[in-house]
C-alpha cells in the first residue's frame, strides 16, 4: 500500500526548500509559533486514485494530487515564488532526473504534472494569491 502522509511531508519539504519559503499544510505556516512573513505557500493534499498490485507485478501505484496556493502582498510577489513552486515541481536536471526530488522509502516519482495555473488573483483583499494544482505518479519498489 502506498501511504499518503509520508509522500505529503515528503513534497510539503520539497516545496520549502526548493522555494526558500515556508510552506504551511492546509494552513498558515508558523515560524517558531508565529504566522510566517509573506510570502509563503500552503500545499492542499487532493488525494487521487490508489491502485492495487496487479496480478504480474508486486508495484503498487498512486496518482496523488496536491493544490498549492500562493499568498503575497503583491502581484510581482505571488509571480516570483509560483515561478520558484513551478520550477520546484517541474524543473529537470541535464541527465533527465528530477531537480527537486520528493524522496520516500520505497516509492519512485515517475512523473510530474501541472494540472491548473488559475494565476494571480488580487481580489482577495489585503492579499494577492495564486493556485496551482499537480499530480504526480509514483509507484511502490518491490
């Protein structure tokens, strides 16, 4: 069975060292105990299917999928790190492997992909924000 938890901690870490911005779990991020300074991002884990070891092969496989928002002061600002969260989910090394790997025991990322850009919304009052939402596909080792 491939767990979700670990694979959200896994990419919520990802994000926020891919980024150098703190990233909250469906919340505000706090630094020690208190609201992070913008901006920062807040991953949403969406789920997504699970599927079972077929008959011939030992791997199981998930499409989890995840919605990131991004929360700025500013429309530069929300710009400049979903740009950083773009590149943290989709950037490519020169030999093909994954820029910033989302690392879990026992499961291999295959693929990365961007499902929606809903862009900059700066009618959110005294704050501009962005959504972005991914799926990736990962299959247990045997």
């Amino acid at each position: 069975m491939i767990d979700r938890a670990p694979f959200t901690a896994a990419v919520r870490a990802m994000l926020a060292a891919a980024t150098g911005r703190p990233c909250g779990l469906g919340a505000l991020p706090l630094l020690d105990g208190r609201p992070a300074p913008l901006p920062y991002s807040v991953l949403y884990p969406l789920g997504g299917p699970v599927n079972g070891a077929p008959f011939a092969d030992a791997s199981e496989d998930a499409s989890p999928a995840f919605q990131v928002t991004i929360v700025g002061v500013r429309t530069d600002q929300v710009e400049w790190l979903g740009d950083r969260v773009r590149r943290a989910f989709l950037q490519r090394t020169a030999a093909g492997g994954w820029e910033y790997p989302v690392t879990v025991p026992g499961l291999n990322v295959w693929a990365r992909e961007l499902l929606v850009d809903e862009g900059v919304d700066p009618a959110s009052g005294d704050v501009v924000t962005c959504v972005q939402r991914y799926k990736f596909s990962v299959t247990a080792s045997a």
